[in-house]
C-alpha cells in the first residue's frame, strides 16, 4: 500500500537524455512537495515522513533521515528514519557532537557533504565503527538544513550495500529538500506565531470585556452611591432645616419659631409654608418669630419677615418678633427697614407672657359679655 501523498514515479523517460530526464523526474519530485498540504506546519511527523520518503526515491538510497540539534547545539536527535525496502518509518536515535567533531565541522561548512566512501570520508569516517559498518552503510550524502544562517540539522541519505556516487543533479536535489525541511519549521512558527496572537487577542478581548463590565458595574455602583448621597444630603437638611427653623407649640395656641442663620428667599419660602400650616393645623392665636439667632439681617430679610407676619394675621392669628440683637437693630435702622405695625419684644419669654395676658385679656372679655343681662324689649 502506498503511503498518503507518495511522491509519482515518471512512467518512462527519454532514452536519449539521462540527464534532462533526471533534471525533469527531480523537479517532478520538488513539485509534488511545493503543491503537498502536508508541509503546512500543522503536523511535523506528517511532514518529515513525507519528505524522507521523497528523499530516498529522489536520490535512490535505502535510508533517508532527518536530524535536528538540541537548543545547546550538544547533539542530534533523530525525527524519522525511511527505511526504502521495508516502507517502515522510525526515530528516536541521538548522536552526540563531542564523538563527531569532524562531521559537525562539515556541516557548519558546506552545502552538502557528498561521500562516496563514508568509512574513508574526512567527514564520515568517524561513524564507521560504531554506525556505519554494523548498517552496511558504505555511501552517505548530506544536505545541512539551515534556518536564518544557523545549521539547525540535517537531511541525511545512505546508501546500503555497496559504493555509490552523487550526482550534482542528486546533490541540488537534496539540498533543495533540505530547504523544504527548513520552510516547514517555518511554517510552524508561523502557524504557532498565529495562534499565540489569536489567544493573545482572544484574551486582549476577555479583558477588554471585564473591564468595561467593571466600568460598567462600578459606574451603576457609584450612580447608586451619588443617589443615595443625594437622598442624605436631602434629608440632613431636611433636617437642618427643621432644626434651624423649628415650630414649636410653646403654649395652647401659642407658636414659638426660632430661627437661626441667614433667612433667604428659599428657606423664607419654606418658612412661611412651615407656619402657616401649624397655624391652620393647630388653631394657634400668637406666632412668636425669635430672632436671637440671627446675626446678620437686611432688607430683604426684613421684608420677608413682615411678609410672613402679613401672612399669619391673614389665617387671624397674631405674630410678635422677638430677640432682635442690638447690631441687628441698629442695622435695621441704619437700612431704613420697616417692620410697619409688626410687635416687636424683647426675648421669647417676654413674647411668651405677652401672649398669654392677650389670651387671659380676651377670655376675660368673652365671660363678660355671657354674663351681662340681656337687652330688655
């Protein structure tokens, strides 16, 4: 059976020209490799079995091998052997560069090493005791595979059983599947070099997608952060608010409203809105509006002041200011402020006695009047 993508063997060849015929059967043989998918890269043994099959038919030698260096350059290994008569494939075998001196000196020099006598060759001849006699090895030719200057192996063929002679045509042959050898490692490290930037791209994306989900989920979190910081700053001063300008239920009917701080128009606003709906709320008859924390006041302030008092007395309750600062008062003046009819007291607590004599003036005038007889008709 033959092996897959076996290298065709010419039909016949003109009797005439051995060597144009050699030339064309060689280039057969090149040309089956350059169309041949299996010197992709993909899978080397593939690869090596393809081509030392090929070496062997082209050159017509029993053995042909492929050979690479360790990284220290200490020795060969052997990736596939071809055994010709036997069709068999094997590897495994190593030789060490200490016990070869001379052959590894060859290969660093020449393009290939063509030995008629392998057991004489200056090059071959160290292999002869222990390689090539027990092989019946007695003619090699070898082609060093190079990659980027650097002898990285070599494309080995032997022949068995007697003496041969190469041919220059067999030489550019072997050389020439030499630098096939070299192309397919190539190939390799492209493929290899394709895949590492697939992954690395594969893995740049991975990335690139974590990020912008953390961006993404950090930038929810901190929109939830900045609500609820809203929501807080809302509701501290809410808070501020209520205790800066609380209305408390000082006496039955009597409102006291401590305000502190500058009375501007939003916080005036809520303000009004704050007493005019305890007022309505809890019936009250006096505002008191104390001022002792106020330490700056203008006009404006004035006139909203007199605007809420305008506003309580329209609900038919009374509003008294209380706890006007001297510097506040002299500033009143000063501005030309005008409070108009507005009460005005000292503190709280003489607003607070002023309301309740109001409160006990006005209980006193109501028993008067259900206790006074009647008109006579």
């Amino acid at each position: 059976m033959s092996p897959p993508n076996a290298i065709p063997r010419p039909s016949s060849l003109p009797p005439d020209d051995p060597r144009d015929a050699v030339l064309r059967r060689h280039n057969q043989i090149l040309l089956s490799l350059a169309k041949s998918t299996e010197l992709d890269g993909s899978d080397l043994q593939r690869a090596w079995r393809l081509l030392t099959e090929a070496a062997a038919h082209g050159i017509g030698t029993e053995r042909a091998s492929i050979w690479f260096f360790d990284e220290g350059r200490t020795r060969i290994e052997l990736v596939d052997l071809h055994e010709a008569s036997k069709s068999a494939h094997s590897a495994g075998f190593v030789l060490k560069s200490a016990d070869y001196p001379a052959y590894f000196a060859a290969l660093a020099e020449d393009r290939t090493i063509a030995a008629s006598d392998a057991r004489s060759h200056v090059a071959t001849r160290e292999f002869k005791t222990g390689y090539l006699e027990p092989l019946d090895i007695h003619s090699m030719l070898e082609a060093p595979i190079r990659r980027r200057g650097k002898v990285v192996g070599v494309l080995c063929h032997e022949h068995v059983g007697e003496q041969r002679t190469f041919s220059r045509e067999e030489e550019q042959l072997a050389a020439s599947i030499a630098d096939l050898v070299a192309r397919t490692l190539d190939d390799r490290d492209r493929l290899a070099a394709e895949h590492a930037m697939r992954e690395a791209n594969r893995e740049l994306e991975e990335h690139k997608a974590r990020l912008e989900q953390e961006v993404a989920e950090r930038t929810r979190a901190l929109a939830e952060r900045n609500a609820e910081n809203q929501e807080l700053i809302r509701r501290l001063r809410t808070a501020v608010e209520q205790l800066s300008s609380p209305v408390l239920e000082l006496w039955e009917d009597v409102l006291a409203v401590p305000v502190i701080g500058v009375v501007d128009s939003e916080r005036a606003a809520m303000l009004v809105e704050r007493v005019l709906a305890d007022v309505a709320h809890r019936n009250a008859r006096f505002v008191l509006i104390d001022l002792t924390g106020v330490d700056v006041v203008d006009t404006g302030t004035a006139d909203r002041l007199v605007k809420l008092a305008r506003a309580v007395e329209l609900l038919g309750a009374r509003c008294v200011l209380t706890g006007l600062q001297p510097l506040v008062a002299q500033t009143l003046v000063d501005l030309g402020a005008d409070f108009g009819e507005l009460e005005t007291l000292r503190n709280l607590k003489q607003g607070l006695v002023h309301a309740l004599q109001h409160q006990r003036s006005r209980r006193e005038q109501t028993r008067g009047l259900e206790s006074a007889p009647a008109p006579r008709r």
